[in-house]
C-alpha cells in the first residue's frame, strides 16, 4: 500500500475523532453528472481530478453513495483503489435517489444499515473512516434542519460503530438540540452544516463545536444552489487580485481552526486553483470587511 506524499496545504491539518485530516479536504459531489445525477461528464478527468487530489496531499475525501447515484463511489474506487495509507473517506447516508434526481429522505434504520453496506461495497472498503448522519432539510432555500427525532436514527449507525464497520460518526443539516441528542447515543466527531460569509446562523454553533474539538464542514462556501451575492466579497477579492471562490475559502479557514474545507470541482485545474486559494492571505482589513457581510 502506498503512502500519500507530504505537502504544505493551506491550514494545516485537523480532527476527525482519532484521525488526522488535512483541512483543504475534496468534495466529490461534483463528479457525478448534472444535478448530481448519471455519469459524470468526462469520466478520464474525473479519474483525473481524484487521483490529482491524492497527489497533492490531501488525504479527505468526502463522498456518498447517492451522489450519482452509486457514480462517484464506483469512480472513487476505480481511481484510487488500493486507497494509499493515510487517506480517510467520509461518507453520509439518510438519503436517495429517485427517477427524476430528487433527494428523497431515506432514514429508517433499515435504509440507514443499507446504505452503510452500499457504501462499503461500492468503496470496496471493510469499514467506513466516517458516518454522517443526513437529516432532512429545505435542499431549495437551505433555511435549516426539519425537527425530527434522532436517537433512534443515530443509533443504527452506532450499533454499526459497534460492529466495527464504521469508525466514527457524524451529523449533517442538523440544529445545535439534534447534536445534543446524537451525542446521548454516540460520540459525534464532525457537523455538516450549509455555511459561508453570508449565511451566519451557525455562528455559535461553529464556536461550541470548537471548544468540543468537534469538527464543523461547511458546505456550499459560496452558496451552492442559491449563489452568494455580495459587493462586498466581489470588492475585497478585487483588492487582493483573488477569486471570489478563493477569499471565501481563505476566510473559513481563517473563522475557526476546527473548519475543514471539503469544496468540491470536476476538474484538475479548478481543484489547484481551490487549494491555492485557501491559502491566500487575508489582511485584517480585509477580514473585517468580510465579517461585516453576515452580521
């Protein structure tokens, strides 16, 4: 089994539980095809954009089984697969995929187990690095988690932690009180929340999880389906002779040392341009400027 090489990327590193993650991590939704749906477009540069990824350092990868669905694991695997020592995948469960691309929730403890060993076959792993959690939310307005119970959800995939298929657990688009109850039934390492310059909602949560050394992965740093409109970011990435895509990333980094990026592209020149621009430095001006945006 080969070893990931050692390169200086923006941040450092942090924590997924006991593992060591690089905070400029890889999202790979965006190697399925449109919409997060079929085949990707050019599966040569997907293959590419993954193993390019494992070249530069970086060593989290994140992932699941409905991005495609099935796709992006199966390209995962034929990319990578032996996986170097050292490279971590996460993954999530609690959705699917129907005919038409929609996200139906998929969270029984049934369909949660079943997705678990879906992604283990697809991955062609014994055990699964990390878990999360996928609760329900608005996919169209991103405005927040639906209240719904989660001990009982949890605790399918902690009785899988306990069979050593899964090594650590996690929670996606979930409130501070859906944490609080995950973590009566098991340990939770890492929160995936929508969060960026503009959308500040978990702006405690961010700061809780840290003294916690819990792990906060935004998703959709510029807006995702909804994009990020601010003449202010567009101002200050003028100034520093940056992209808009770079000062966000830059000021994640800069929020809260327990932030790990995981932006995600479908092609190499963009992820080089991503990881560059998460090291891009930011004056105090600067970061003043971009505080005010959310607040």
């Amino acid at each position: 089994m080969t070893s990931l090489p050692t390169h200086d990327l923006p941040g450092g590193t942090g924590r997924l539980g006991d593992l060591e993650v690089t905070r400029v991590g890889y999202g790979a939704m965006q190697l399925a095809g449109p919409g997060v749906f079929g085949p990707p477009k050019d599966r040569d540069e997907a293959i590419r954009v993954l193993r390019t990824v494992v070249d530069l350092g970086i060593n989290h990868i994140d992932t699941s089984d409905f991005y495609g669905p099935h796709v992006t694991n199966e390209v995962i695997r034929e990319a990578l697969a032996p996986y170097p020592e050292g490279l971590h995948l996460v993954t999530k469960v609690g959705a699917r995929r129907d005919d038409q691309g929609g996200w139906p929730p998929a969270l029984s403890p049934d369909e949660l187990r079943s997705a678990v060993h879906d992604n283990l076959r697809r991955l062609g792993l014994e055990a699964l690095d990390v878990v999360n959690l996928r609760l329900e939310a608005d996919h169209e307005t991103h405005l927040g988690p639906m209240a719904q119970p989660v001990a009982e959800r949890f605790g399918a995939l902690a009785e899988l932690r306990e069979q050593g298929l899964i090594r650590h657990l996690g929670i996606s688009t979930a409130s501070a009180e859906q944490i609080a109850e995950a973590q009566t039934v098991a340990p939770v390492v890492c929160v995936q929340n929508a969060y960026n310059l503009a959308h500040r909602e978990d702006d405690a949560l961010v700061d809780s999880l840290a003294a916690q050394d819990i792990a906060y992965v935004p998703y959709f740093p510029l807006g995702g389906f909804s994009p990020l409109h601010s003449q202010t970011l567009d101002d200050v990435a003028e100034r520093l002779g940056a992209s808009r895509m770079a000062v966000a990333l830059a000021w994640l980094l800069h929020r809260s040392p327990n932030i790990l990026l995981i932006p995600g592209t479908s092609s190499v020149d963009h992820l080089k341009e991503n990881v560059t621009g998460a090291g891009l430095e930011l004056p105090a001006d600067a970061l003043a400027e971009l505080d005010g945006i959310g607040r």
